[in-house]
C-alpha cells in the first residue's frame, strides 16, 4: 500500500489503516502569510526555527551516538546541512547518505 503513495499534496498528511488496507489523505486549512525574509520579524522567526532544530539535533546527540541524514543536495537538504554546521556538531557523530542519479553522471 505504501508503494501506491507517489505524492502527499502541499498541506496534507496521510492516515494508514494497516487493518482495512487503507488510506486517507487529510488536507490542513493553512493560510499561508510571507514576510519578507531582510525585515526584522523574517529574520527573528529564521533565528527562532534555527535555535529550536539546533536543540532538536543536539537532544538527539544525547540519546545516541550519532545521528543519520539523506540528503539529496536539494534547497531542504542545504538548509538542514547548514544548521548542523552552524550548530557546533562534530561532523564525526554525523552520517550523510547521498544518492548519485544515474542520470547526472
């Protein structure tokens, strides 16, 4: 069933039921605002989200002995490798799988 799943909608999540081989999508009434990413307010809310997933990476540091990523190179993989670095994670405790698409080579 989950083979069947090949795109989740912007602002949806997906409800699996194992038992009557189902599943449901359920969209989230989102009203999306922008805020201009140079003002004060845009720049406030990047420092907030990026001291809560520093903290989310760090705690996760605490119960094991490194933490695992795929990143695919693309603009969330960059953001995600840039707070890792930008958070003082020794990149030891760190693994990085990548894939190489064959049609790249």
């Amino acid at each position: 069933m989950i083979n069947e799943i090949t795109q989740v909608p912007t602002n949806s999540f997906i409800i699996i039921n194992i038992q009557q081989k189902s599943l449901k999508i359920n969209f989230i009434e989102n009203q999306e605002n922008t805020i201009p990413l140079e003002s004060q307010k845009g720049l406030k809310i990047l420092d907030e989200w990026m001291d809560k997933w520093g903290y989310i990476f760090r705690s996760l540091l605490k119960k094991t002995d490194n933490i695992s990523f795929d990143l695919s190179g693309g603009f969330d993989s960059r953001i995600l490798l840039s707070i890792l670095l930008n958070s003082g994670f020794e990149m030891n405790n760190l693994i990085i799988n990548t894939y190489k698409n064959k049609e790249n080579e």
